[in-house]
C-alpha cells in the first residue's frame, strides 16, 4: 500500500515539473515604448527616506526640441534687444562727433582756476 502511494505521488510530481516546464505563449509579446532621459534620477543615499520623492517627468524628444526653441529663442530676443539699444546710443555718438560723458551738451571749458568736479561724469570742467 505505501509503495502504490509512493509511486502515485512521484508520478504525479512528475507530471507537475513537466507541465510546469512549458512557457511558450502563442502571442508575440508587445516591444515597450522607447524611454528618453530627459531627467536624471538620483542616486539613493543614506538618508534618501528624508528627502520628498518626485517623479521624474519623461518627455518625447520633439517636446524637448519645442522648449529648447522656446528657450533660445527668448535668449536671442533679449539680446538682440540689448544689441539695438547699444546701436541706437553709438549712432547718437557719431552723429555727435565726441562723446560728452553723460552729458546733453558739451560742458563749459573754464580756465583751470575755476574749473568744478562734475558728479555726472567725475571730471573737472
């Protein structure tokens, strides 16, 4: 009676490791989404727990070519802005011929007994 019992069991444990053995599927399975590192994740630390925990945002490289546009174009904006002021002050300045320190008009050229400190351009005059 043991035998037939001990013949059962290995018989049926077995059948169970062949069975067990098949992992084929019929269905191809899916390729995943390719992932771009748009944000880098942080190493772990010791006191990692402590810090708030946010999830990095993935973004798809036109979204990251979108912003980088936006990005240099604000940029180029800005200094083409300072660009033209800079040209606008040089073109007042030879229109002029000489630069006056700050001044409208040229100052008055006292003799030197009478020449002020002038706090526009911080020269006597």
């Amino acid at each position: 009676m043991k035998r037939i019992l001990l013949a059962i069991i290995i018989s049926l444990f077995g059948v169970g490791l062949l069975l067990a053995q098949n992992t084929r599927t019929v269905e191809t399975p899916k390729q995943p989404r390719p992932q771009y590192q748009a944000a880098k994740k942080e190493k772990k630390g010791l006191f990692s727990f402590l810090k708030k925990k946010d999830k990095p945002q993935l973004k798809f490289s036109e979204e990251e070519r979108l912003a980088f546009r936006k990005r240099v174009s604000k940029a180029y904006a800005e200094n083409a802005k300072i660009e033209r002021k800079a040209d606008k002050i040089k073109r007042k300045e030879a229109k002029k011929g000489e630069k006056f320190h700050g001044h409208k008009r040229p100052p008055k050229k006292r003799p030197p007994g009478k020449q002020k400190f002038c706090k526009i351009c911080r020269i006597k005059h």
